[in-house]
C-alpha cells in the first residue's frame, strides 16, 4: 500500500516562489569572488611577474660586471720582415711588397733535408688544408740552401711532398739575402749567416700580418701550438691593407 504524498498545508509558500533562506545561512553566491576574465592576469599576478623580471634583469646586471665577456686577444708585434726580393718555384720574382696585404705563414726549409724539414713541409700542408681555398693567408717556404734549390727543384720537392697549392711559395734566391731575412727575423745570428751551414735553419713557423709584422713564432712539432697558429692566422684573414682585393 502506497503512503500518500505529504503536502505542505495550504498557505504555505513553495521554495519556488524564490522564498528567503533560513536565517543564519550565507548567500554564498554573493561571498564567491568573481574570477578574472580567461586570458586575463589579476592585479597581484601582473605584479609578482613584474617583479620577476626585475629580478632577472638584476642579476643578469650583477653577472655581466663580475663576469665579463672575455676580450680577443690582441697578438703582439715582433718587429718587421726585412725586405726581400727572391725567386719562387715557377721563376718568378717574389718582393716582400708582394706579400702584403694578406696574413702569411713562413718557414725555412731546404730539399735535401731528411730529418726536420720533411716534418715541417707535412705540417704546413696540414695548416695549407685547414685554411682552405678560401683562406687568403698564403704560405711561405724559404730555402736555406739556394746553391742546390733552384726553381725547377723547388717544384720537385713540392710535388714529391703533396705540398701543391696555389697559395703556397717556395723561394729561393741569393744566400745573402735570405741570411739577411733569417737574421731579420731572429731566427739566425750574423755569425750562423756568414758560416752559410742549412743545418743551422730554425725549425719554427712564423706567422705574418697584412703590413709585413710578425706576429707570433710557434714550434712545428708542437700539436698546441699549430692549433694555436692556426686559431691567430684565422684572426687575421679579415685584416688586409687599403687597396688589396
């Protein structure tokens, strides 16, 4: 048996008709905060992320001042290529003012040689190749025995060694000129000249700016320093003198 349905008695006022609540219960849709629009940030936000920037820019500022970005190192000047005029290996003539203009790199060397000077022409093939084609630093190889290396033995050697590029002179000339750039060069005493002995060759390269300063002296059989002579040449293949192409 069903229990009838229990209605209010007549008169009283249905939850519908929008009656007040009991009292001591809170409109809580009058207490609920009203969210910020989406895509909004409210007051306090913008304000913590203001201050978050202001902080980063803070200590980006403290750690550029105590950290500053390291300088280019600026290579020393270790005094002038003599002047010169010799012959490279095609019979041509080779002025020092024909070298200026770009970086070079030089070495002395003489082809009968069968101990350092093999060692330093592989070398500097070695430096030749990371330059590039690109590279306008030139590579130099003077002989210090130009009684026997005359042009056509200078191709010789350069053929025998793979060390054929454009971008690479072999030089050889009269002895008292090249003694005169050895001892320019601080690579030989007048004394070690006037004994005209190739032996007495020094074994390093040396690197050469656009104006004809040397720039730096670094041994062959020295895996650093190549790195370190090929990093300075680098830094100089933009610096040309006025007018060269």
């Amino acid at each position: 048996m069903e229990t009838p349905e229990q209605l209010p008695p007549e008169g009283t006022p249905s939850p519908a008709e929008g009656s007040a609540p009991p009292e001591g219960v809170a409109d809580s849709a009058a207490e609920t905060p009203v969210p910020p629009p989406p895509g909004r940030a409210s007051f306090g936000q913008r304000v913590s992320l203001v201050l978050g920037l202001m902080a980063l820019l803070a200590v980006g500022a403290w750690a550029t001042h105590h950290n500053p970005p390291p300088q280019p190192m600026v290579l020393p000047s270790l005094g002038q290529v003599p002047d010169f005029t010799l012959v490279n290996q095609d019979g041509k003539a080779v002025r020092r003012t024909d070298l200026l203009g770009t970086p070079w790199i030089v070495d002395f060397i003489y082809t009968s040689c069968t101990d350092f000077c093999p060692a330093m022409t592989e070398e500097m093939g070695k430096l030749r190749r990371a330059l590039g084609s690109n590279s306008p630093v030139r590579t130099v190889s003077i002989t210090v025995d130009p009684m026997r290396d005359k042009p056509g033995v200078l191709q010789q050697y350069a053929r025998k060694h793979g060390a054929v590029d454009p971008h690479w002179y072999y030089l050889t000339g009269d002895f008292a000129t090249i003694g005169r750039v050895l001892v320019g060069l601080h690579l030989a005493s007048e004394r070690d000249v006037a004994r005209a002995d190739p032996g007495l060759h020094n074994t390093r390269f040396i690197l050469v700016d656009a104006q004809g300063q040397v720039r730096g002296y670094y041994a062959h059989d020295d895996a650093e320093a190549r790195d370190r002579l090929l990093k300075d040449a680098r830094s100089l293949e933009g610096v040309r003198t006025a007018g060269t192409p």
